[in-house]
C-alpha cells in the first residue's frame, strides 16, 4: 500500500516550473505534514512557515529548509548535520527546489517507495 506521503518528485517539479514555483507553496504543505508522520509528532506547522516566510522576506524559509533536512536525515538515521548543510547551501544559492526534491526522495525512501 502506498503512503499518501510518497511523492512523484519530477511532476512536483514539472508543475512548479508551470506555476511559477506557486505548485511549491502546496508542496511545503505536503512536505511538512510527511516529516510531522516521520517524527511521530507535529513539530512542522505549514501556516507558521508561510507567515513567517512572507514576513522575513524568505530568510525563514532558509532555515525551514536547513532543521526539515536534518529531521528527515535523523528519521532516517543519516548524518543530520551533513543533509542540513546540504539544504542550506542549496536553499541560499536560490536552488530550494532542489533541496525539495532531495528532501523528497527521503521521504519516499522512509515511507517505502525509492521508484519516484
């Protein structure tokens, strides 16, 4: 049975490019409804991401980005601070899609699908 949170990364991306990264917004939504399942607790509020990513302009978005990664990393017993920093980097380089799509792929690995 596949998990509501498994993802098809290249549509994610082909319908992001189509809406201008707005299919993105829904995506974060996803994403943090999936971490939420990884970690067994509701640590991700996609509301307070959103406020908090329009009030400071996007910088909170950099760190949402660093601390999901590492938290995906720790659900999947990688190194955390290498995934974070990897995020970061990407994220600041105005390459946050990537980092989406990698975070992705780990979730679909934790909730049993590496094919998407």
């Amino acid at each position: 049975m596949e998990s509501e949170h498994v993802r098809n990364i290249t549509l994610d991306i082909i319908l992001s490019l189509l809406t201008c990264m707005l299919y993105n917004i829904y995506i974060q939504y996803k994403q943090c409804q999936a971490v939420n399942a990884m970690l067994g607790r509701e640590k991700y509020n996609f509301l307070f991401w959103f406020l908090l990513t329009l009030v400071t302009c996007g910088i909170y978005h950099i760190y949402h980005e660093f601390r999901k990664s590492s938290d995906i990393a720790q659900a999947l017993g990688k190194p955390s601070d290498q995934s974070g920093l990897i995020a970061l980097v990407l994220t600041i380089i105005g390459l946050p899609m990537i980092c989406d799509a990698i975070q992705q792929s780990d979730i679909n690995t934790f909730f049993g699908n590496k094919d998407l």
